[in-house]
C-alpha cells in the first residue's frame, strides 16, 4: 500500500506540473556564478553607464569641431514699422520716416585658420579614445568589486559550516561533561567551561552568518538583483596566469595609464591649436540682401576675409598659457600613477608570493592540529587530559582552519587586482 501511495504521489505531481514542484521546494537551490554576476553588473551598474555617456558625448564633441570646416548659413532680417531716414538735397538734409525691411543670407566657409581647427577634432578623438580606455578601466574596476564579494560570500560560507561543526563537537564536549561530572570523574568547571564554549561558538556562528549576509547584499547591489541567503556559489579555481607577473606587461596593458598617456596626447593638440590662435584665419564670405524701405533694391557681395588678431588684451597668449600648463600636468599624472601602479604592483608580488607559503604552512598546521585534537579528545575521555587542553587543541585547528581560509581569500583577491590592474574582466 506504501508503495502504491508514492506511485499515486509521483502521478499526481506529473499531472499538475513543475509548479507544483517549485511550491513544495522540490527544485534545486538557486546557483548563481562569478562570471553571470559581473555580466549582469556590467549591465545594469550605473557608472558604466556613465562612462558610457561619455563616450556619447565625446562623439558628439567631434561634429562639433568639424563643423568648422563646414559651410556656415546664417539667415538674418529686420523689419522697423518706424524710422527716420536722412537724404541730402541741395546742400540740405531732410529726414522722412518711413517703414523699413532688411533681410539677407550670409555663407561663410573657412578656408584656412593654420590648423587650428584640425587639431581641435584630432583632440576631440583623442578623448574620444580616452573615454573608451576610461570606460575599460571601470568595467575592470567593477569586475574587481564583484569578484571581491563573490569571493568573501563564498569564504564566509566555509566559515559558517567550520563554525556548525565546531559547535556541534562543544556541544558534545558539554554534554560529555556533564555525563562525566554525574559520574564524578569531572568537575563542574568542567562542565562550565565547555557550557561557556559552547555559546562563544554560536555567537562565531552569528558573526559568520552575518559577514555572509553583508556580502551578499553588496553582491546583490552590484547586480541590481535580490539574492538569497541559500544561493549556491560556485567555487572556481583560479590558474594564476604568468603574465600578470610581468612588471612591464602590467605597465602596458593598464588602462588608466593608456588614458592618461592619451591625455598628454589630446593636451598637446590642444597646446598647438591655442598657439594657431595668433595667426587668424581666412574665410570666404558670400550675401545677398534685400532692402525695402524708401527705395527698394538687392545687394550681392563675394570676398575672402582675412582676419589678424593683433590685440586681443592678452587673452590668446594666456589661453597658449594655460595648455602649456595642462600639458606639463597631464605629464606628472601620468608619472605619479605609474609610481603609484609600480608600488602597488610589486606589494601585490610579493604577498603573492608569501601567500604561497602561508598556504602551505597552514595546511600542515591544520593536518598536525586535527591528530592533536583527536589525541587529546581520547585522553579527555580517559581522564589523562583537562578541559583546557581539550579546548586549546580545539582552537588551535579551528585557528589553522580559518587561517587556511584566510590566505587562500587574499590569494585570489592579489590575483584579482592583478588583472584590474591589467584591465582584465575575468
């Protein structure tokens, strides 16, 4: 009858459908993985999107400065219900009022300004190309902050079951404790030690479940998606890649400094189109207006026009100034960011490097601790140990245990900002 009853269940729950599945938590637990989190913040992140703008608005900076090399079209008119009009008569003036109507069509086009304006839209792509390395470096940046929290969730996940069963093997030493103490082979402070134990294990376990939680929440911020606190985290392995050890590699493939070093391009250009200033331009003029008022008559012109600023109150030569200025302080950017990217480049290699070896040594610390803490269990057991032997042993592996935990988190997050550094995704 047994059988048939689950038989008839497993029908029925075909015939409803997954729904039914779902609603009695059946389906497997969410999954989520690093490399969906970072698509989905690439996404939906706001500075991407800002960075993104910019790029929008560079492009938009380029037509621009090219439509002064454009034909330029103005249509101007002018209507007056009233005015005065003077005309000489015999060596007399007499004036008349009489409506007026001027209206007229200009088309200037530049022939030649020294450059100037050819500099003005090479800058204009230069910071064009600027905000794309910009735009590179905050994907990196961001992709940095996920792995960041995708990594310590994952940690704190470890941290939570080595804190459950640290708190499941106090609360057998308590219970031990008290069976041994009504048998009057312990003692009460036995029996209060272990008691104690047992609730600074849950207070670890509430810290834990809170980093958990916090991290999770960042997480979920970053990718603009609620997540929850059973969510599965896949652990990937990371292969460290040779490259990102490679100083000058770094030093080539880093976005900012490709964006600054741009910069000291884009503040050249403009240097030189501000020293263009001096020398003017030569546009050609063409109009044509209309004039209605006491006579009526149309006027056509065609010319070049040559103009030559020769005072302008000094306000060319402090704009060729100040590019000199903005020029000479793109260039101590980039000189001060690579010392900063070498400093911290080389702090990376070398933690990475002494990770390595706290790896190793908290392996084998964990491997002695474990036979230590079994030993001095069975010699708790046989009255040949104290509690306070049992509790340090029991330390001890715990502290090897999360050391362990520790080193292998800050491995992979010096392996991350190694390849932010390098403007590497994933």
């Amino acid at each position: 009858m047994k059988t048939l009853r689950l038989i008839s269940l497993y029908v029925l729950l075909i015939l409803l459908g997954p729904m039914t599945l779902v609603s009695m938590g059946i389906v497997n637990a969410e999954t989520l993985t690093l490399e969906n989190c970072i698509k989905k913040a690439l996404h939906t992140h706001p500075d991407i999107k800002q960075f993104l703008l910019q790029i929008r608005h560079s492009k938009e900076q380029i037509k621009v400065a090219k439509a002064d090399y454009l034909p330029q079209v103005s249509f101007n008119a002018e209507y007056d219900p009233t005015k005065t009009y003077t005309m000489s008569v015999n060596g007399l003036f007499r004036t008349q009022n009489h409506d007026g109507l001027l209206a007229g069509v200009v088309l200037k086009q530049k022939i030649w300004d020294f450059s100037r304006t050819v500099s003005l839209i090479k800058a204009e792509k230069v910071q064009k190309e600027t905000a794309g390395l910009s735009l590179k470096d905050a994907r990196a940046l961001l992709s940095y902050k996920v792995k960041l929290q995708y990594e310590l969730a994952i940690v704190q996940k470890k941290a939570i079951s080595v804190r459950k069963n640290d708190l499941i093997a106090k609360e057998i030493l308590y219970n031990q404790a008290k069976a041994l103490v009504r048998q009057g082979m312990k003692t009460h402070a036995d029996e209060t030690r272990f008691m104690s134990s047992v609730y600074v294990a849950k207070d670890n376990l509430s810290i834990a479940e809170s980093n958990l939680a916090k991290a999770l929440t960042i997480l979920s911020l970053y990718i603009d998606q609620p997540i929850s606190r059973n969510v599965t985290l896949k652990d990937n392995v990371i292969i460290e890649n040779k490259k990102l050890n490679n100083e000058e590699t770094m030093l080539k493939n880093s976005p900012i400094l490709q964006s600054l070093e741009k910069n000291i391009q884009e503040k050249e250009i403009r240097y030189k189109a501000a020293k263009a200033l001096h020398y003017g331009s030569i546009d050609a003029i063409a109009s044509y207006q209309y004039q209605d008022s006491l006579n009526t008559y149309n006027s056509t012109m065609v010319g070049i026009l040559f103009n030559i600023p020769l005072y302008s109150g000094g306000q060319i030569s402090a704009k060729e100034n100040q590019a000199i200025i903005d020029r000479q302080n793109a260039e101590n950017q980039y000189r001060a960011k690579v010392l900063v990217v070498k400093e911290e480049f080389e702090t990376l290699i070398i933690d990475l490097k002494r990770y390595e070896h706290t790896i190793q040594a908290r392996s084998s610390q964990l491997k002695a601790a474990r036979q230590t803490n079994i030993v001095v269990n069975g010699r708790y057991k046989e009255g040949l140990a104290t509690y306070v032997e049992v509790l340090d042993a029991r330390a001890l592996m715990l502290d090897a245990k999360f050391g362990l935990l520790q080193a292998g988190y800050d491995r992979r997050n010096t392996i991350n900002r190694l390849e932010y550094l390098q403007g590497m995704i994933r």
